[in-house]
C-alpha cells in the first residue's frame, strides 16, 4: 500500500467529526487512533492538547505516556480553538487562509 495513501487516509478518519458507537471506538483504538482519541489533542486546556498526538498509531502514545482515554470533560464540551481567534471575524476565508502567516501574538481584540 503507498505510505501517503495511507497517512491521507489516517489523517482524515481521526479528523473527521464522527462520533463511533463506544464499543466500536474502544476496539479500534487498540489498533487505529480514532476521532475521539485524537480530538482530545485539539483541546484547548493545555493538559489536553500536550496528549494523543498520534494520527495512526495509538501504541506511540502508549509508549510515551501521553494517551489520553477520555477528556476532562465530555466531548460535547471539549473545549477547542485557539482562544484568540474565536471571534466571528476570524472565521472568514481570508482570515483561515492568513492564519498559518499570522503571529498569535499581534492579533488584538477590538
């Protein structure tokens, strides 16, 4: 199987915004990082975001002690986004594709 198939594949089902049965997910974490595993990464708490970094592989965090099972809260609430840019106007289609040029830092509030 060709090695960029397969990381595109992996990177868009641990993105994707589906919600497995919690069997389901529990099996498949074992083997895949599913979207709630990965979801906890996108966590705007800092305790969260530094855990499941993995897009394919679960045992990697596993290994380096930073998996995650469940989020603090529930994932309904998972809090996420970047803090400063949860304005409206930062959701515009300039503003997105601006936004990986940007210093956080320089943004202000208005």
């Amino acid at each position: 199987m060709d090695n960029e198939f397969h990381l595109a594949t992996a990177a868009i089902f641990n993105h994707a915004n589906v919600f497995l049965p919690l069997p389901l997910d529990r099996v498949l974490r074992l083997i895949l990082v599913t979207p709630d595993m990965h979801r906890i990464h996108h966590s705007t708490d800092g305790k969260e975001m530094n855990k499941n970094f993995g897009f394919s592989f679960p045992w990697w965090d596993r290994l380096f002690s930073t998996y995650q099972n469940q989020p603090a809260g529930s994932h309904e609430n998972l809090p996420l986004e970047l803090k400063i840019f949860r304005e409206a106007r930062y959701r515009s289609l300039p503003w997105m594709l601006a936004m990986p040029f940007t210093n956080p830092g320089s943004v202000r509030k208005k």
